[in-house]
C-alpha cells in the first residue's frame, strides 16, 4: 500500500511542476512583452515632443558640420527617408545623380508644394563654408527636377529625382540640400559631393 501511494503521489506532483514552469514562462514573456511595447511607446512620445520633421540622429546629423555623404540615407523621424546617390560622370563632361524619395509616413507628400529650391537646392563648395569665387555650377536639368517633384507622392511608394550637374571644373565639392515641406517645419538634410 506505501508503494502505491508513493507512485500515485510521483505521478501528480510531475503535472504540477510543470505547470508552474509554463506558468513562470507564459508570465515572463508577458513582462517582457510589455517591456518592449512600453519602450516603444516612450520612443515615439520622444519622437513626438521632437517634432516630425526632425532627423533621426543616429550616425551623422546631415547638418552643415557633419553632412552626409553620397549614398547614405537621411531618416526623418515622421518616416520620410531621402538618398542621395553617387555621382557619376557622363561623356559631356556633366554628372548625373538622383536623389530618392521614400514615403513611409502616413499620409500623401507634396514635396513640390513650394518652389523647387525650398525641397532640393545644390551649393557649390562644401557644406558649412561661404561660397568660394572660382566655383561654378550649373543645374541642366532643373526643369525636369522640378517636374519629377511636382506630383503629390502617396504613402508607401518612392520618387526618384535626376539631377544633372556641370561643375566648371573637375573636383568640384558640392552640397546637395534636401529640405521636403511639412506641415510644421523640416530639417535640411546635407549631402557633401565632389563631382569629379
């Protein structure tokens, strides 16, 4: 009779054990579930009390100091992100470049909604000097740019703006300034470039 109970005892007790560490599991990945969620939301209250239309500030700041360089992305916070690409030399002497959209906020762009020089603008020299005399150079395609930009961008798709530049001379160093309108207000997003 000892030797059953103690096998009727051995079998009952093996269930509750295991319970209790399905238990403790299912509690931990709720603690940590939350965790995550609670993270994530102070991440965009942060973001909130920031504004939209500021840059993500992870790496480089994109700002006249510390632009960034050809091909890297500028990340605003609202979900808008902005490539500039390398430049590449064409048999006229100029250089074409495009400049890259990508709509991930929720809501339609206008990035044309203002003049073309408020969304895309490029400076010769490079980014945070005074504009040196010597450097010249000229935008060939602006009007295309302009029109490439003209037309609202819906959420989720990109646009990819060609930019042609002929600088008059070879080494050119040229910042490409980004600034696509908001509702509030937007950074500009620096890219440093040298064409040639």
């Amino acid at each position: 009779m000892d030797t059953e109970e103690a096998t009727t005892a051995a079998e009952t007790s093996a269930p509750a054990s295991s319970r209790g560490f399905y238990g403790c599991a299912v509690a931990l990945i709720a603690f940590f579930t939350l965790i995550a969620l609670g993270a994530h939301a102070f991440t965009e209250f942060e973001k909130g009390l920031d504004g939209d239309g500021q840059l993500d500030r992870t790496g480089r700041s994109g700002s006249a100091y510390q632009p960034f360089g050809p091909g890297t992305t500028a990340r605003y916070e609202d979900g808008l992100w902005v490539t500039v690409s390398f430049p590449e030399r064409q048999d006229d002497g100029a250089y074409s470049l495009t400049v890259t959209f990508k709509n991930g906020t929720d809501e339609e762009l206008l990035l044309g909604e203002k003049s073309l020089s408020d969304t895309l603008e490029v400076e010769p020299d490079e980014s945070g000097q005074d504009y040196a005399a010597g450097s010249y150079v000229d935008w060939l395609n602006w009007d295309e740019s302009a029109s490439a930009l003209a037309p609202p961008l819906p959420e989720d798709e990109e646009r990819t703006v060609p930019v042609r530049l002929k600088p008059d001379r070879k080494g050119v160093p040229v910042t490409v300034e980004v600034t696509p309108p908001h509702s509030g207000h937007r950074e500009t997003a620096r890219f440093q470039l040298t064409l040639g």
